[in-house]
C-alpha cells in the first residue's frame, strides 16, 4: 500500500512529531493534556456581533499589519467569504442561515485549541501553547515545513509567500503581549456591542451556559470549543446552526495529538525520517548564504522538495515490511485528522498563486 508525500506530510504532522524528538507531553505528544488551570479565553457571541469590522481594525493596529486594500469601514467585503492571511489575522464573515430573517456574523481567528494541532506537528517547537492560554509562534525557530497548516483543522495559519527572505507562519495570538501586561486584547477592546468577553476559560463556560440556560428560544444548546478537538480557549455561542455559520461540526472531542498518537507506536521508525529532513533544511539554510537573492526563494522549494522525496522513500520501504493489519490501522488513524486539512489546504495554495 503505497502513500503518497501529502499522506505523508499529514502523518507525520498530524500525528505530533515532537513526541519522536522526546519533547514534553504539552501539546505535542501522545498523552492527554487537560490545559492550563488558569489559562484564559475570549467568549464570541454570534448573536451580538454586528459585522462592524471593529475588531478587524483592532487586530490590524495592534498587530502593526499593513493596510488592507478596502477600509474597514467599506461593508462590501462581508459579502465574499474570507478566511485569515498573513496580513488579516481576523476576519469577519456574514452568513444567511436558513430560515433566519436577518444575517449572522461570525469573527474568525486561531482558536488556540487546549493541545494544539500546530504545536503537535511543529517538529522545531516553533509553535508553543503558553499557561495563560494563548498559542504562540517563534518566527526565529520557524524552518518554513508548513505542517502546522497541513495540521490544522480551523484552517487558520497562513504563509508569507510574498517574502522571499524571511517568510513567517502568521495567526492570532490572542495579544498575547498584552494579556502579559494586564490588558485586555485589541479586539475584545474594540468591540461595540460586547459580542467579544475575555476571562478565564472555566468563567466563560459558566457565563456560555447561564445565557443559554436563561435564553433556549436565542442559543443553539451547544458551547463550541468547549470539547471540540479537545477543546479551545476560544469559545463561540450562537442562535443559528454552527455548521450554516461556516463553522465544522465533524471534529469530534479528540485531540489532534491524541488522535494520532497511535500512529507513532505503530510505526516507530517515524523517528528515523527526521535526520533526513533536518539534513535538507540544513542543505536549504547553507544553499541560501550562498545564492543570489533572486534564487533563494527557488532554493527553499527545492530543498524541502529532496528532503520530502527521500523520507517519503525511507517511509514506503518500512511500509512494505509491516504486516497488512498495521498498514490499514495507520490509514484509519490518520485519514480522519488530515483529509480536510490537506484539502483546504491545497485549495488556499492554489488560491494564492492565482491571486
């Protein structure tokens, strides 16, 4: 049973590459993590929001993004759906649910899930989960892999394929900077209507389920993110279906890691691949002190490219030797986490090269 290089990235991505390096069990290996006691989140409540865009231009301003084309006054925009780039680490989106007399609106960022799927893939722990909630990027550890956007199911990291040099992974970090100053973040701040509360996660969950609880005829009966993929520190309540506002309903409670986590006990010479890839990205760095500026951005592909090549072969011939049960066992495993994620991602790539 062969596997092809995107089953492979997705497997080894998906499937929480760190724990083959020895790192720590915090999103990123195979045992459960329950999240961080205290840690904090931020509450969307799909019935309040207005689709002003003012949490658009918070985000913006906060995280110095450059401007967008149309101003965040220019409505327009909310009547083509959007995901999150490199320079809008929020958008907002408007959504006719059937039946409904009136639009909905629904903010869209990372949802810095309690064991991250981005920080399991990351095998150079660029992507990290922080105590107070928070999941955050070292650009400065960043070897360019994009697992983390194979990886993720929210479909949220975005690529700075525009910047030859020193391209970044770019996402919501929750203003990560200012909930360490005490502040509040920037869209939370911003927002008119109060659609947006910031608190600690096991607050908000209260606060979710009294307003449900005082409200049935205006909220679906559902918190989510309270288990979804094992749950996120971002929380959104609704009075529409969430799947009619663009959000998936077929997650399941599992962790990305966890789900995955039998996938490496059944192939354990998943270890061995990385001294393969860390060779191609360490051929990559010594090709691009060398090149002209004009090849550098040549060089990475090429480079990721050979190192992809030869894992992917080392990989199939291990396959070749394991007995059919344990071929099919991987699949299983493995096919749920990743299909949609490699599907969409496929999807924005070609998207961005048309663009």
């Amino acid at each position: 049973m062969a596997i092809d290089r995107r089953k492979f990235l997705g497997l080894v991505g998906a499937a929480g590459v760190a724990a083959t390096l020895g790192t720590e069990a915090h999103a990123a290996g195979n045992v459960h993590f329950d999240g961080y006691p205290d840690s904090m989140g931020v509450l969307f409540d799909a019935t309040e929001c207005i689709g002003c865009r003012k949490c658009e231009e918070a985000c913006n301003k906060v995280n110095e993004l450059p401007a967008p084309e149309k101003p965040f006054d220019d409505m327009n925009v909310l009547e083509t759906e959007r995901r999150t780039t490199d320079k809008a680490l929020t958008v907002v989106n408007k959504y006719q649910p059937e039946g409904s007399s009136r639009p909905v609106f629904r903010k869209i960022q990372c949802m810095h899930c309690k064991e991250p799927a981005c920080a399991s893939a990351c095998f150079v722990k660029a992507f990290k989960k922080t105590p107070e909630g928070a999941v955050v990027y070292d650009a400065s550890l960043c070897v360019g892999c994009r697992y983390c956007m194979i990886a993720c199911p929210f479909n949220v990291p975005a690529y700075e394929y525009d910047e030859p040099l020193t391209p970044r992974v770019m996402k919501c970090t929750m203003c990560h900077p200012r909930i360490l100053e005490g502040k509040l973040p920037g869209c939370v701040e911003a927002c008119p209507k109060q659609a947006l509360t910031f608190g600690k996660r096991e607050d908000l969950i209260k606060l979710a389920r009294n307003r449900i609880e005082a409200h049935p005829g205006r909220y679906i009966d559902h918190i989510y993110g309270e288990t979804e993929m094992g749950g996120t520190n971002w929380l959104t309540i609704s009075g529409s279906p969430f799947n009619e506002i663009g959000m998936r309903e077929d997650l399941g409670v599992t962790s990305a890691p966890e789900m995955t986590s039998g996938a490496l006990a059944l192939v354990p010479m998943v270890t061995g691949l990385w001294p393969v890839l860390l060779t191609g990205v360490y051929a990559m760095n010594k090709r691009r002190d060398k090149i002209a500026e004009e090849e550098k951005a040549e060089a990475v592909s090429n480079a990721l490219r050979r190192a992809a090549d030869q894992a992917e072969s080392k990989l199939r011939s291990e396959l070749e030797k394991a007995d059919v049960a344990h071929k099919r066992k991987i699949e299983v495993k493995v096919k749920k986490a990743v299909e949609d994620a490699l599907a969409s991602t496929a999807k924005d790539k070609k998207d961005e090269e048309e663009a």
